[in-house]
C-alpha cells in the first residue's frame, strides 16, 4: 500500500474532521451546503508546518480541504470497504516517522487538539481512500518501452549535467515505475478536477 500517494491532498485530509461543527468561526469555502471553516484551515496548515518545515499559503490550504471532502465524500459514496487495522497501524505508524521524536508527535497532536484516537479514525478514511484509488486507477496505468527511452533521453540525461549517463537497461525498471507513478497520480487529479466541476464550490479567500 502507498500511504504517501497524493500526499499533499491526504495530509491535509488527516485534519479534516476534526473541527467539523465544533466551532462557529469564518467560512472559507463552501462545498454544495458543506462548509470549510478557517479553524480547519487553520489546523491544516499547522499540522502541515509541524510535518515539513514550511508555511503554506491559506488559500492552497482552503483548496486542498475543499478536493479533500469532494474525493472522501466520493470514496463513501462507491465504496463500502472499510480499511482493515493492519493499513490504519501501518499509516499511523508512517506519520510518527515523520516527526523528528514521539514528543513531536505528541505535542503536534495536543497543540491540534486531536487526540490518537481521532487521528486513527481520519488514517482510517485515508486508507479507505487510497485502497479505493489504487483499485480503480492503477490498472489502467502503463508505460511503454518509447516513454522509458523519451523519460531516458530527454529528462534524465540532461538532468545529469555531464555525469555519467547509466545504461538504460540497468535503470528502465526505475523509469517504469517513476513514468508509472506520474500516470497515475495524473489521473487522479483529472478525477479529482471532475469532482470539483460538478459540485458547487464557494470559495472566500484568494
């Protein structure tokens, strides 16, 4: 299972909940009669910031909440498969990593004010949604021996400024999965696009 598929979309999906109807504070979109509150916003890009390093402005934040609801609410709708425990302890164990220690962690939690529990119900509906897009969308992504060799000429050769070049044939099995993995991710976000075109989106930040 790749938890870290669409990474940017499901970080932000792990807080999504979390202050849904808990406080009255300003709307920042408004997704058919659902609403995106700048609490969430905020919490978002807090968690975001403890994980990376670095600020993201509020209106990446807004949309990635807003394509966040849009692709769980689909997964909900079309599939019924809930995610086992195995996936929901491997996912949470893949965000501790991503603290520098387990008081990190904790105190990114606190400071969120989700408590484990809440976390591992939000992983649980992130699983749900990976599982649901690796089932539907990686069959249908393939690559050719063409592409391997256009990804080897074109990118990879000059991406290497004067090192040596490796053979193709001891490196075509990476590209395959590097041009693999940018298919897919490609469409889900055409997906994705979908959604966001036939709901009513209301944004209130720019």
């Amino acid at each position: 299972m790749r938890f870290r598929l669409f990474a940017s979309l499901f970080a932000v999906l792990l807080t999504a909940a979390a202050a849904r109807g808990e406080l009255v504070d300003r709307i920042v979109a408004i997704i058919d009669r659902e609403v995106v509150t700048l609490s969430e916003a905020e919490q978002a890009g807090a968690i975001a910031r403890a994980r990376t390093g670095e600020s993201t402005p509020l209106a990446a934040i807004v949309e990635k909440l807003v394509e966040a609801r849009l692709v769980e609410r689909e997964v909900a709708r079309l599939s019924g498969e809930p995610a086992s425990s195995e996936a929901v302890d491997a996912a949470l164990e893949e965000v501790r990593q991503g603290f520098a220690s387990e008081a990190a962690f904790r105190q990114t939690l606190e400071a969120s004010g989700l408590s484990e529990d809440d976390l591992r119900a939000q992983l649980r509906r992130q699983v749900q949604v990976t599982t649901y897009l690796e089932q539907r969308f990686r069959p249908l992504t393939f690559v050719t021996e063409e592409q391997i060799e256009v990804y080897y000429r074109d990118e990879l050769s000059p991406s290497l400024q004067g090192q040596k070049l490796p053979d193709l044939e001891d490196i075509s099995e990476s590209i395959r999965r590097i041009l693999e993995e940018r298919a897919f991710n490609a469409r889900v976000s055409e997906w994705i696009e979908g959604l966001k075109g036939r709901a009513r989106i209301r944004r209130y930040v720019w």
